[in-house]
C-alpha cells in the first residue's frame, strides 16, 4: 500500500514536489535533494506532514 507524501524546500519553505512511499516499511521522514525553482538550485526537500 503506497502513501502519496508532499515534499517542501527546507530553505524557503516551499512545497514543490509529490511523490509516494510505501506506507508499512517507512516511518521515518523522507528526504530528497531536488531542485527548487524559488531558490534556482538543487537543496535537500523534505517530507511535510
């Protein structure tokens, strides 16, 4: 069973990508380096709740 997460910028805060996990396996939050287009460079995203 997958869960569709939201991922946000950990500098400004903005929440720029979805994407799903599997819900059984992961508790922890997930963390990405992606590329935000407020900040114009690639910067660790973060799950939000």
């Amino acid at each position: 069973m997958r869960k569709q997460i939201v991922l946000a910028c950990n500098i400004c805060k903005s929440r720029n990508y979805t994407t799903e996990k599997n819900k059984a396996t992961n508790a922890e939050r997930t963390e990405m380096k992606k590329f935000c287009k407020v900040c114009n460079e690639h910067t660790l995203h973060l799950e939000t709740k």
